[in-house]
C-alpha cells in the first residue's frame, strides 16, 4: 500500500500528551489504557475506507515500543470526530452515512490527515513493577519467561535466590526450593518477578528479578503466601466492569492454573 | 577456588592443565559434572576478568582470555583435544551467558558468529546451537546477529567448480533439521523474533544469479521453517519469496534460449563447459535441446527450485495444505496471474491442485473462474486469468467432467450476457472484444480436449447441449470467425461428430488458415495465444506434474473411432522414450510435405507462439530442425495428425 510507513512521519499529536484515564487496579501494573487525539495521514487512493485506512495505519505500531505514548502498543480502536455526533448541518450521502470532506494541499503533502480518538491499550514496564509470565525454558544460570505471550523476560541466576535449586533431570529442568519442596518452577509454570531492568530498542526485552518478597511460583505463592491471596481477592472486586479484554483472559488463565474458583 | 588460582596460575598455560583434568576424569558421570562445573568456573573467571577498559585488563587475564577466544576460532583446524576442549568451553559459555559484554567481548562473539556450521562435528554442532539459542534469548542486542548467523548457514560451502562437497550433501537433512529447530526455539523464547527473521530471510535471499546449489540449498531450508507457529507468522512471506524467485528466473529463460542453436552464449559459457562436443549436424535434436535447457542457467535452476518446492508441499498435512493453497492463490493473483507469458512457474499451483483435486483443484478453477466474471477486476487480470482457466481444465486429468461443465456453464453464461449487452448498447461500440473472444476461444478449447469424455455421461451431455452454442456462434460479433483457426476447426470437426453444433457453420470457415480480423489482434504476442499449462519442459521437476498431465495425444476425440490409423499414430507421440530426458531420436520434419499443411499443422492446438519462427527455421535448414524432442512427426503421408501436440 502506498501509505507512509514510517510511523514518525505519520503521527502527529494535536496535543503534547496523551491524555490518561487513572489507571485501574491491576495485578498486572504495567498494563494501562490510554487515550490519545492523534492525526492518521491517509493516501488518497484509502478514501473509499478511510476507517479501515486509519485502523491499518495504526496496526503498523502494534508491538513497538513507541517513545510518545512510553509503551508498547497492543491494542487500538479508533473514534473519528462527530462519530457520536448527531448534527444536522452533516452532509449525508446515498447511503446515509456522513461525509466530511478534506483538502489535499498539492506540492505539501499529498496524504490527507483524519483527526481520530484513538483508545489504546499500552504495556509500559518499569523497574520495580511486578509482572507474571509463563516459563518457557529453564538453565542452570537463567530461567526464559514470556509475559503476555508476546514479550520476553529473562531471570538470571544473580538474581535467583539461593534457596532455589536447578534440576537438571526431568524436561527440561526445574527449580525446586529449598525451604519448601512443592516451589517449583519448571516449564509452564507461571510466575511472578519483579522488573530489573526494560530495553525499549527493540523488542522490549524484560531483565526480572526473583529476588523481592511475593515473588516466584504463582500456584505456589496463591496458596502460601497470604498477602498475595489476599490481594487477589480485593482485585477481583475492584476488577468488575472493567473491560481489558487482554489482562482479564490473562487472569482467567492464570487463575486456572492456580485452581481458584471464582 | 584459591587452589584453583595457583592452579592455573603457574605454567604451563591454563588450557593445557585444564585439558590435562579433564581427560584424567573422563569415566563417571559425576565426573562429568566436576568437569562441567570447572569449565564453566574457569570461564566466568575469565569473562569477568576481561569486563573492563583494555588498558586497565591485567597481561595474565588477557592472555587466558586470548586463548579462549583462539580455542574457539574454528577457522583452524583441530585435533581431538582441542575439540573437546572446544565444545567444552561452548558448553560453559552456554551458561555463562549473562556474564558476555557486548563491548568487552567483542572478538569472543565475533567468532562465535562467523562460525559455518558445516564443518563442524555433530555434537559441536549442537553445543554451538544451544549456545546460540541461549544468546538469543538473553538479550534483544545478540538477537539479530544470532538469527543472522543462523540464516547464513542455510547454504553449504561450495568448492571448486561451483559444486557442493559431497560429505556436505549427506549431511543436509540433519544440518537443516537442527538449524530450523534452533531457529523455533529462539521464537519460542522470544516470540518477537520471527518479525526480525523475516527482515533478516528477505536481505539474505539469493539473488537471480546466485549460484545454483546455494539457491537450491537456501530455499530448501528456508520451507523447512514453513510449520507451526513460525509457519502460521512467516509463511506465506516466505511462500511470497520463493515465488518471486520463481518467477524472476522464469522470465529469464527466453524462448529464443530455447531454440537457439549457437552454444556461445556469453554469460552462460560456464555452464557450457560441461556439454560435450558432439554438436555435428544430425545430433541436432539431442544437443540442441540440451543447449536450451542444459546450457540456459536460469531454467536449470528454476528447475531444482521446483523440484524443491514440490516437495516441499507433498510434506505437508492435510491442514496445513489448505492454508497453503490459500496462501498460494493470494500470491497468484498478485503476481503470477499478471506476469507475461510465464512458463513453467505456474505449475506450483497445478501440482497443488494435483494433491487434492476434489477441494483444491476445483477450488482453483472456480478461482480463476470468478475473475473472468467479475468486472471490477482490470483487463489484464481477466484475459490472463481466462487463458488460465482454459489451458488448466483442459490439461488436468485430475479434475472431473462435472466441474468442467460447471465451469464451462459460467463462461457460456457469461458470453451470452456479454453478447445481450452489445445488443442493447449499439451506440458505442467497444473498440475490441478481446475478454470475449477470448472465452469463447477458451470454452472451445476445454471442449477440444474434454467434449468425449462428457459424452459418456447423459446428465453432463444433456446440460453441455443445453447450452446455447448456437446463438453464440451465430452472433454478429463472431467468435468463429476471429478465435484461432486451429482451435475452431477443431473444436466444430469434434462437435459436429458429437452433434453439438448444428450444420450452420459456414463450410469456408473451415479451411481459413488465419482471417484477417484475427491478425488484426495483435499478431504473434497476443494474448488470446498464452495456453499457461502447455506441456511441461523441465527435466528433474517433469515427474511430479507428468502424472496428472494430459498431453493432447492421449485424449480421446469424437471421431477417433472412424480412423483407426490416427490413433496408432498417436499412440507413438506418448512413448516412454519420448522424455525430453533421453533425447537420442532424431528429430525430422517431413518439410517436403505441403507447405500449407505444414504451416497449418504448427498452427496446432497448445501452442504457444513464434510459429512463424519454427516454421522459418523449417524451411531454412535442410534435415534437423531445432524443435524440442516432444515433436515425432510420422514418415507416412502427410496427415493432420502428423505434427498435433506437443511443441512448446
């Protein structure tokens, strides 16, 4: 498609920040949802559907770190200007949908710019938050995890505590503590760390921690760990109504891991 | 560990009592595990010795640290010791990890990187892959040289002669097998990865001129990468690739290539030296084809490339064959559909279609089908996509008479519909009717070939002869008078056997060679005469489309019972020995026949163009003629049926 691909160029911000809801009360800290009033620059020949332009246009970002809004993009939707609207002074077309026309400045930029509200669902890290991911592979001096299924975590073995021993029998290896032998983190398991250190250049790769208190094995720390328990059941009341898709089929499915009945 | 210190402090140099150690505990397992353990201590010891400014790095620690990184220099070769001693230290750098510097361990990781797989034993192989997966994993800045290295591989070293050691070929399977399975793993660990692969994949594709093996081997590979997860990301980019490969190699090899009888070519000399001399006179047949298709590069490759992909899509599983044909459609129609006058490209789709005829093949057809119908699509599209559609039903055994009389129903209707609309709009009329001549010359070419075998079943023939033939054929835009004179002749001697057509057909038009509003269509580049599936010419790929191929040969016309010497004729055009591979026949024409008929019969159904360029060269050269082996005309007097089929 001839639409710019180069995300600089492309967004504009009508204002300096994104403008923030107060973030909700979440296990999972570094999610939040942000809205912004940002301009999509559109190639004419995307007229006919400039909807699905501008939703294009912004899936090109999905998965980069993006320095403006100080996260990594998962999700969007759009609303344009006077969606909501119900003016009269509108000009209606054949097919009772609304039209609103756009100069095309010639020699300047030949892209038109759609003014568009866009809600976005943003992971931003950082040090100190706590994340929970799923164990993916398992060393004598690191332990692989992936938070969300879409970000790699590394742990390494400095930051393991001592009380943990690796395994190497068994697939793939596991981690098996020392002062209670049902602690196990092994392939699969999901588990809490806490964030060391975020590199946003390209991926987002994610150095954690074991170290900090209420971290580790999340069957494990459901049941042991009482503060944790404790704090999973007022997230879930505070948790109603709220509507990131994303982090509630997280939960759901850390939760079953952890055989909680709801 | 201060017994360790004065260990290796005091001579001879730390490597040698390490190896020294390591081969006095070479029994148990526990053993093993000390040995591990030592290693990995020695190593983190040295890596963070050297974790600083050069200048401020103490002599000793450098010079250990020299030594490691020379230990895992694979540019020289090892004896035994060293090789233990090599896929140690790999082992312990596995999980020393996060001890490696980006800047401080730069030379340790550049040797690392530059390391070719090929050569390396089985078991170092794998300590390397290990570490380089975990590398991969630690941290974002190794990723990208990680999956370079990685992607490097994927071709095996050539030596002289531009051929690939035969130790290397052996070892193929095993080789690509473990780097795809690395290459999983990283995108397991970092499900990112495959986004960067792809970019990586892209910039490293060979090129049109690539050496062959390494083109061969590359793509191999890179189609090993086509299954699960990463297949479900990367696929259908990869797919994309190679088929730009294809293609770009397909429009490379030039028909003129192809007959050309001069050897000395220029850039292809190299290829050359290989052919033997025995280019005298007669031999033209043999040598002459081995030119075309021994001495042009491009087909050469573009055929071990096919041979690739072949199998590559006989591997897959049911499931992921339908994701695939998906895959392959979309990339059909953006690029293939459009190129012009591919050759042999466009078989992938034919043999896709091969392996599941009921879903696939009559998927594909009904593809083809619903843009020729539809009027949104540009001109280009549709008359590439009829040709298509008309060399393909007739050309596929695999698909059923039903779904060719389904088809044939679509195009019919389309044509009347498209004749009602000229009717009505009288005013302006269309400066030509190419899309509907060339239908119409589509629907009678498919008839050509399949008309008998509809017959055999009263449901089929009963809709076929409900469908009105006559009112096309009698419009005042007349097809008949336009399409190719070979393919209406025989299309109405077929179909006044059948009684399909009514004796309204003008008994002149029968013997028209060419008319004159048919020339007026262009001439020889003309699109109406690009029959997409005509027979195959690739050597090594030839077995995976031969089965399903109808040769023209082989179909069963209305009146071939009434002349049974016709059929005995035919019957030699399909031998065994016929393979464009064993070329030692002779190839004549009887030029001393008609010229009429001679012209008439090049003009024979499949095709595709320069006839006037075979037919100069017939009559300039006495005895041998440069046409590709299928051509066996017979030395009986000269009959129709002499020249009918299989010339490219």
């Amino acid at each position: 498609t001839p639409e710019i691909t180069d995300a600089q160029a492309l967004l504009g911000h009508r204002r300096p920040e994104p403008k923030l809801r107060p973030p909700p009360p979440l296990a999972m800290e570094a999610l939040r949802e942000a809205t912004a009033e940002l301009t999509v620059y559109v190639h004419p020949s995307n007229a006919a559907d400039v909807r699905l332009a501008v939703s294009r246009q912004l899936s090109t970002l999905l998965f980069s770190y993006e320095d403006r809004f100080d996260g990594v993009l998962l999700s969007h939707e759009v609303e344009f200007e006077g969606d909501n609207e119900d003016g009269q002074d509108r000009k209606v077309d054949g097919d009772g949908k609304r039209v609103i026309k756009a100069k095309i400045l010639d020699g300047l930029v030949p892209y038109f710019g759609v003014p568009v509200t866009a809600n976005m669902l943003l992971f931003s890290p950082q040090p100190e938050m706590i994340l929970e991911g799923k164990v993916e592979m398992l060393g004598k001096e690191s332990i692989h995890a992936i938070v969300l299924g879409v970000f790699s975590a590394a742990i390494m073995a400095d930051d393991i505590p001592e009380m943990f021993k690796f395994k190497r029998r068994g697939h793939g290896g596991k981690f098996i503590s020392q002062s209670d032998k049902r602690h196990v983190i092994k392939k699969g398991s999901m588990i809490r760390f806490s964030v060391k250190r975020v590199d946003t250049e390209m991926n987002c790769h994610i150095t954690g921690s074991l170290m900090p208190p209420h971290t580790g094995c999340m069957r494990w720390l459901s049941v042991h760990d009482a503060e944790y328990a404790s704090e999973i059941s007022r997230v879930v009341k505070g948790n109603q109504g709220i509507i990131l898709r994303a982090s509630r089929r997280y939960k759901v499915a850390q939760l079953r891991t952890a055989k909680i009945a709801w | 560990k201060t017994l360790e210190t004065s260990r290796l402090a005091s001579p001879p140099p730390g490597a040698e009592a390490m190896v020294a150690e390591l081969r006095r505990d070479d029994m148990a397992e526990e053993a093993g595990t000390i040995r591990d353990s030592v290693a990995f201590r020695l190593v983190e010891r040295v890596l963070q010795s050297v974790r600083m400014e050069p200048f401020l790095i103490a002599p000793y620690d450098l010079e250990q640290y020299r030594m490691m990184v020379g230990t895992l220099d694979t540019s020289r070769t090892k004896n035994r010791d060293d090789e233990a001693l090599y896929v140690t230290y790999l082992k312990a750098l596995s999980e020393a990890v996060s001890k490696i510097d980006i800047t401080y361990h730069h030379s340790l990781l550049n040797n690392i990187f530059a390391v070719r797989i090929w050569y390396l034993q089985r078991d170092t192989m794998v300590a390397l892959l290990d570490l380089i997966t975990r590398l991969a994993a630690v941290a974002d800045q190794y990723l990208r040289e990680c999956l370079q290295m990685l992607v490097n591989n994927f071709t095996p070293p050539i030596v002289e002669r531009n051929e690939v050691p035969t130790w290397a070929v052996s070892r193929k399977k095993d080789i690509f097998s473990h780097l795809c399975g690395s290459l999983k793993t990283i995108s397991d660990t970092v499900p990112l990865a495959p986004r960067m692969l792809r970019d990586i994949i892209d910039r490293s594709m060979p090129k049109l001129f690539d050496n062959k093996a390494k083109m061969i081997s590359f793509v191999e590979c890179m189609l090993g990468l086509d299954t699960d997860r990463m297949g479900d990301l990367i696929g259908a980019i990869l797919l994309a690739k190679v088929v730009d490969l294809l293609t770009e190699l397909d429009v490379n090899i030039t028909w003129e290539d192809i007959l050309q009888e001069e050897h000395d070519k220029g850039i292809f000399e190299m290829e050359l030296e290989d052919l033997d001399a025995d280019d005298d006179g007669d031999g033209f047949g043999q040598a002459g084809t081995k030119v075309c298709l021994g001495g042009n590069a491009c087909a050469e490759k573009l055929d071990g490339l096919m041979v690739v992909v072949c199998e590559h899509l006989k591997s897959l599983d049911r499931q992921r064959l339908y994701k695939e044909f998906v895959i392959l459609k979309t990339i059909f129609r953006a690029s293939l559909l459009r190129v012009h006058r591919s050759k042999f490209a466009q078989f992938i789709m034919f043999y896709t279609c091969s392996l599941d005829p009921k879903t696939l093949g009559e998927g594909f057809a009904v593809f083809l089908t619903d843009i020729v119908t539809e009027k949104k699509e540009d001109p280009i599209s549709r008359m590439s996509a009829v040709s298509y559609v008309g060399s393909y039903l007739s050309r596929a055994r695999f698909i059923s008479a039903d779904t060719v009389v389904t088809i044939l129903k679509k195009l019919v209707d389309w044509c009347v519909d498209y004749c009602d609309h000229q009717s009505k709009r009288e005013a302006t009329p269309i400066p030509n009717h190419q899309l509907f001549y060339a239908t119409c010359q589509a629907v009678m070419y498919v008839l050509c070939f399949r008309l008998r075998s509809i017959m055999d079943y009263p449901n089929l023939k009963s809709d076929l002869f409900h469908m009105p033939f006559g009112f096309l054929f009698r419009h005042r835009l007349e097809p008949l008078k336009v399409c190719l004179p070979s393919i209406v002749n025989e299309f109405l001697r077929q179909a006044k056997d059948a009684g399909l057509v009514a004796a309204f057909v003008d008994p002149a038009a029968e013997d028209a060679i060419e008319s004159d509003l048919s020339r007026t269509f262009g001439g020889i580049n003309r699109l109406d005469m690009f029959f997409p599936f005509d027979p195959y010419l690739l050597k090594e790929s030839d077995r995976y489309i031969r089965p399903n191929f109808e040769f023209w040969s082989m179909v069963k016309t209305t009146y071939s019972d009434d002349t049974d010497d016709d059929d005995d004729e035919l019957e030699d055009l399909d031998a065994p020995e016929m393979n464009v591979g064993s070329l030692d026949d002779h190839v004549e024409i009887d030029i001393n026949s008609d010229d009429d008929d001679l012209e008439y019969s090049m003009n024979k159904m499949s095709i595709t163009p320069h006839h006037s360029f075979l037919h100069q060269m017939a009559m300039d050269s006495d005895g041998g003629l440069s046409m590709p082996a299928r051509i066996r005309p017979s030395t009986s007097p000269p009959s129709r049926w002499a020249m009918s089929g299989e010339s490219p």
